[in-house]
C-alpha cells in the first residue's frame, strides 16, 4: 500500500486504473484518464449498480430487489481509497487504486464486500481488538487461453506442470518464468509471497500470502487472484480459481490464518492454557463453529464449491476443530506469542476474500462477544470424534435455504446485506437446475 500517494502523482500520466469487486468476488473497473482518476480521488464518482446485477456470466439478475430492470440500473457511489495505490511492473507502471460503494448519501452501502468487512472490523475495533489475517490460495495453472478453452468445449485441456508431486522444485522448474515473475512482481505492488510450491495433482499451486491487518489482507487477496490472471496471461497461461476444477484432483481452498491483538499482545496466546489457547481463542473458535452453518455460502458461493466439500479430501464437511490437523474445519496452529493463530481451512478459493474474512472474523468475534463455551473437544485424525456433529450442508441450495432462514446471519450481517446475497445465490442454482450436463447426457441419452 502507499500511504503517500496523491493525486499530484498522477501527473503526466495517460491513464489509471481502479478496481472493485462484486458480490462473487469477480474483480471489475475501469481504465480512466488520469485527470478523471483525480478528480474522483477529489470528490468520489458513480458507477452503474449492474456491477451489483451481473451474474458471473454477466446474465442480468431477475427477482433480485437491489438492482434490475424494475429499478432502471441507476448509480451507486464510487470512492476510491488512495492509501492501496500501488504500480502494476507487469502493466507498464501504470496506478490501479482499489475502491468501495456507497449510495447516494455517502454512506456505506451494504451489500459492497470491502465495506461489509470495514464494518465487521470497527465491530472488532470497538471491541478492543485489531484482527490479523494471512491467506493461502490453491489454483490450477493451464497451459491454455480464453481463446483455447472455448475451441475445446473446456474438455481435454493442459495443464502448465504434468505429473501429480507435491512440493516438487522438479515440476514448478517447468514453469520457471512465470514463478519467477509471480515473486518479482507479486512482491513489487505489496502482495508479499511467503511460499509458493505444487500441490495435489498436475498444474495445481499453493502461494502463502504474509499476514497482515484484516483489511490490507482483503485488499491483497483480491489483488493476488487478479494480478496472477494478467501475469499468466503475459505468459501463454490461463489460471483458474475454481474450487473443484476437476473430479480427479483435489479442491482448491482459501485459507485464513487469524488472530486477534491488543496493545502490541496476540490474544490467542496463553502460556498457561491447555494448547497454548487463550479463553478469547476459545470463545473465537467457539464462535466460527456455531455461525459456520449459518454463513457457509459466503465461504463455498458457487454450485461447484460444494464439489470441494467432500469427505476423504482434507476438505472440512463438518463445523469441527482440532489441533495441527488439517481434517477439521478450523485447525489450532500453536505457536509463540507472535506465531499462535487459527486457521479457518472451509473458504474455496472461489470465495470472495472480503465476504470470507468478513463471515469468519463476525463468527469469531460473536463467540467472543456472547462468550460462547468451546464444549465440542478437538477431533483427531480423520475427524475421529465428530461422529455426532451434524455436516455442514452439501449443496449451494441447501446452504443458502440455511441462510436465508438465520436470523443469526442477519445480526451479524445486516438485513440488507443477507437479502441481496442470498437472492444472489437463489439465481445460481436456478441457473444450475435448468442446465443440461455432460454427466447426464452420458448417463441417460441412449437408455431412457
């Protein structure tokens, strides 16, 4: 981020970028002029609300009450937050400022995923705590294009590393440029890569992102998933998100690594306390796992989502946690004082990172807030002791039936907020129900 950054910078440039995100988490702005980019830094700007009535196909929703052709499409408000100003190497230096809605009033409005996390964080704030989030994404890296994919029906596409090796230096070397540039440039606009190896099955990576302040963090997600897709397409890559790409592989997840601070002390840690955990570690965790049901489409929003939600994958299907095991939906990493964290592992890394971070830290800091007793005991090996804990729901439908019903969702989130999303939500397994797949064309075609 650039807390010196002014307008005055701009000067003699051609033009800027800007970039938001909508309710999917799918990244949308604009190439402006730079004297157009001042001035919105001067005084705000609008933006058309379909970037709140487009699906992630661009369909245009119906039966959603935020925005449609009942409404005529008008502007929302745009603000652009000068402090993540920062300079794309990959795209001739050129400035990208991220921003956030508001209506017509300035204030915030509620359905903006940047926004929705700023107020869980002044929650945190009033509460006395600064909320530190770090993230992991998994991906799979293809050797194809936009125009490739489509050639091929996205059927019998390449990946950008052959062979099924974990931490391979072997299989990444095949790759070498495009890892090189992802540090290079990744580390140049303050997305700072830790780690970054192959995963479970060909073309499949993981990048650790450094932790920081919830909100940099968000910002930095959002960021990774972008600038990985413009640097890989400089190299003849296509990149995908997906949480379940294909059936042979393993999912992709996002992981969050949170812990709360107060004066300059980690919160989560207590010397004295069985596994290191402090009582506020405790309520936090107590928190996640009885919200988890409630706000699980926020973390698994696709169809494809709940493909990655499977047992036997070390992918959580029950609100469960445990001590350094990564079967369980939360996994306790103890640590130092410095390093003690909890790792929210349900989140696909088709998630949008402000609605993730944003239904995790609410989760946590209810637990807190109501004081919430961690009754359920720490599972071990393949969640052996979760026998009686209910699973999560299995499908976008189901969850979002879960949600839509939660008063609890609404507490935390607000009225407004629930009611877009989840009629967002409603439209995408419509949108699945009355699609005619692959699977059940081979299936039933020649024998019914």
């Amino acid at each position: 981020m650039n807390a010196t950054f002014n307008k005055d910078l701009l000067a003699g440039e051609p033009y800027a970028r800007f970039l938001v995100t909508d309710i999917d988490g799918v990244a949308r702005g604009k190439h402006l002029s730079a004297e157009k980019i001042a001035g919105m830094l001067d005084g705000g700007g609008t933006i058309a609300s379909a970037v709140f009535g487009w699906d992630i196909q661009d369909q245009l929703y119906q039966h959603v009450s935020f925005t449609g052709f009942h409404t005529g499409f008008p502007d929302v408000g745009l603000v652009l937050d000068p402090s993540t100003a920062r300079r794309l190497p990959w795209d001739g230096n050129r400035w990208l400022i991220l921003g956030e809605h508001t209506r017509a009033d300035g204030s915030p409005l509620p359905i903006c995923p940047r926004q929705l996390l700023k107020r869980v964080l002044a929650k945190a704030d009033a509460m006395g705590y600064s909320a530190q989030v770090g993230t992991e994404f998994e991906w799979f890296v293809l050797d194809e294009t936009e125009v490739s994919v489509r050639a091929k029906g996205y059927r019998q596409l390449q990946t950008a590393t052959h062979g099924l090796t974990n931490y391979s230096p072997f299989r990444i070397d095949a790759q070498h440029a495009f890892v090189q540039d992802l540090f290079t440039n990744l580390n140049a606009i303050d997305v700072p890569l830790e780690a970054l190896h192959t995963e479970a099955g060909p073309g499949n990576f993981e990048a650790a992102i450094r932790y920081g302040d919830a909100l940099r963090s968000a910002d930095r997600a959002v960021l990774f998933k972008q600038a990985v897709r413009e640097i890989g397409r400089r190299h003849g890559l296509l990149n995908t998100f997906m949480a379940k790409y294909s059936t042979d592989y393993a999912g992709c997840g996002q992981h969050l690594h949170q812990s709360l601070w107060r004066d300059g002390r980690n919160c989560f840690h207590d010397a004295r306390g069985e596994h290191q955990m402090s009582d506020t570690m405790r309520h936090f965790i107590a928190g996640q796992l009885h919200c988890l049901p409630h706000l699980l489409p926020m973390l698994a929003p696709f169809v494809n989502s709940y493909k990655r939600l499977v047992d036997h994958n070390l992918a959580p299907v029950k609100p469960t946690w445990a001590v350094d095991n990564r079967n369980a939906a939360l996994r306790v990493i103890p640590g130092s004082p410095n390093s003690m964290r909890l790792e929210t592992r349900t989140p696909g890394a088709d998630a949008n990172p402000y609605l993730a971070m944003a239904a995790a830290l609410a989760s946590g800091l209810y637990g807190i807030e109501h004081r919430l007793a961690l009754e359920l005991p720490p599972v071990a090996g393949a969640n052996s002791g979760a026998e009686a804990v209910e699973r999560l729901p299995r499908t976008l439908a189901d969850a979002t039936v879960a949600m839509e019903r939660s008063p609890l969702a609404r507490e935390l989130l607000g009225e407004e907020f629930v009611q877009h999303f989840v009629q967002t939500r409603q439209w995408e397994v419509a949108q699945f129900n009355q699609c005619v797949t692959d699977w059940e064309l081979q299936r039933y075609l020649e024998l019914v």
